[in-house]
C-alpha cells in the first residue's frame, strides 16, 4: 500500500476548474490468483477486501453495493 500512497493526491491539494476540490477517493489492488478486490477508502485506510467467488460470479446478476464503514477502527494494545 505505501507504493500506492506515492499518487494519491491529497483532499485541496488539486482545484478542478469548477473550484471543487479533486482528491484519491479509493486506492484499490487485486490478487488474480484468488480473486481478491483489495481497497481503502478515503474516510477509512483499513484494507477491505471483497472475494469474487465462483458462486457470486456466476449468481450474480445485478451490480452490487456494500456498504463500508468510514469510521477507521483503533486497534488498542495496551
């Protein structure tokens, strides 16, 4: 992911001609070999992850939405 960091462009850092602000909405990766969409979020850096199952390739006939939370969990050790 710290590759990927490298060409995000941060939010205010780019003003597009209408005066709003152009940012890295997600920064995504995929694994071909288990068929594994890889992505963080602007809101959350934690790695989601969704796997393109044989089953959900083949019985699925409608785009699909999943809702990720963009409050980013704090792991807390001690």
């Amino acid at each position: 992911w710290y590759i990927l960091n490298s060409v995000r462009i941060p939010n205010g850092a780019v003003i597009k001609d209408n005066g709003e602000p152009d940012f890295t909405q997600y920064v995504a990766s995929m694994c071909s070999e288990s068929k594994t969409y890889y992505f963080t979020s602007y809101e959350n850096n934690q790695i989601n992850s969704v796997t393109l199952t044989d089953e959900v390739l083949e019985n699925t006939k409608e785009p699909t939405t999943y809702v990720v939370d963009t409050v980013q969990n704090v792991n807390k050790l001690v």
